[in-house]
C-alpha cells in the first residue's frame, strides 16, 4: 500500500472491521444485508484504488467485478430470498448478546495480541490493518458458529471471504488475474447454489434455524 494514501486505506479497513463486528450484533436480516453491503464496498474500493495508485488494470478490474457481484448481485439474490421467506429467514445467535460481546472483545484481543507478532514483517508499513484484517477473520467465523440461522451463516461466510481479501492485501500477497478471477466465480457459482439450497431447507422444515437440521430424516 502507498504510504501517503495509508490512512485512507485504513479507514476503508476500519469500515470493514465495523461491519463484521455489528454483524454478530445487530437485529434484524436487512441491517445485515446493509452491514454486508458496507463491508463489500469498503474492500472494492481498497482494490480498485489499490489498481489505480499501482497501475494495475487487472487489480482494477477484479475491485470492479468485486463490486458488481458483492454489491450489487449478492444484495439483489438476498433480498429476494427475506421477501420470500421473510421471518423465517430472521437472524439469531446462540448466544446472548452479553456473551457475544465479550467474545467478540476478546477475538479482538487476540487478533491484536503477540501471538501474532511474528506476521508483523509481512505488514511492517501497516501493522495496525494487518491485525484488524485478522480480526474481521475471526469475528467473521464466529458469526457462522454463534448463528442459528442460515441467512446469518451464509453472510458469515461472505464477510470471512472479505476479510482474507484484505488481509492478502495489506500484505501484498498477489495473485494471478486469472486465480483471482476464478475465485470470483467461484462466489458467483456458490450464491446461486445457496438460493437453491435454502429454498429445499425451508421446502423440508418450514424454517431457515439449522438447529432444525438435527431432525434431517432419509426418504
């Protein structure tokens, strides 16, 4: 990342820490979905400003696909699935709010601690987006575990995808165009196949809690 434009990069990484961060807290699909929006803006932009300042077309063009997909396809499949489902489909953890907090604090802690002080080289210009990238990892896979329902799990599936976007790069780990873009579709491919396979979920227990899937029976 460019030296000069460090704070507006770690603003746009404090975006994306915040959103992960409310999603394990707020009430309420569409505030997720928004959360979720938000999150996905702020990594777009990282990257095609990333593109810009580098002179990198293939950078610029996978923020903008970025974009287009996370912003714009994602949004539009998962409002259609709460218009469908609507309270079926509503976000609950297992925990309680409390709990969640202190856990969250604590991930925080940790992603912020010395056990991680052996990545420092990798990040030694941006050691403080190294750690919130880590931390948006891990709030990001504690909302798929804390989370009953599957809406829930599956942005929290997305928001871990988009904090290892940014990890990689603020590390500067790059990629080439043609992986990058591979695992665009990849997201493409995988959000078509979850409208699918939440429909056959609710089809079967007339519910969107995983908990119901304990009482999966063979016909």
């Amino acid at each position: 990342m460019f030296q000069e434009y460090a704070q507006f990069f770690f603003f746009l990484d404090i975006i994306a820490f915040l959103a992960a961060f409310l999603l394990n807290v707020v009430k309420g699909n569409r505030n997720i979905l928004r959360l979720y929006f938000l999150q996905s803006f702020a990594v777009s932009v990282v990257l095609m400003a990333a593109g810009i300042l580098e002179g990198a077309h293939g950078l610029l063009w996978v923020g903008a696909l970025t974009f287009l997909i996370k912003c714009v396809m994602a949004p539009a499949f998962f409002f259609r699935i709460l218009k469908k489902y609507g309270s079926s489909a509503s976000s609950t953890q297992y925990l309680s709010l409390p709990f969640t907090l202190l856990v969250l604090l604590g991930l925080v802690l940790l992603a912020y601690s010395k056990v991680f002080l052996p990545l420092a080289p990798l990040a030694p210009e941006a050691l403080g987006s190294l750690s919130l990238n880590i931390a948006i990892v891990f709030v990001s896979i504690f909302l798929i575990i804390n989370g009953r329902a599957a809406f829930s799990q599956i942005i929290g599936i997305l928001s871990l995808e988009n904090g290892i976007v940014l990890l990689a790069a603020f590390v500067g780990i790059e990629q080439p165009l043609a992986l990058e873009m591979g695992i665009i579709f990849d997201i493409v491919v995988w959000i078509v196949i979850v409208n699918a396979f939440i429909g056959m979920i609710y089809r079967q227990f007339q519910s969107l809690d995983t908990r119901e899937l304990k009482h999966l029976t063979e016909e």
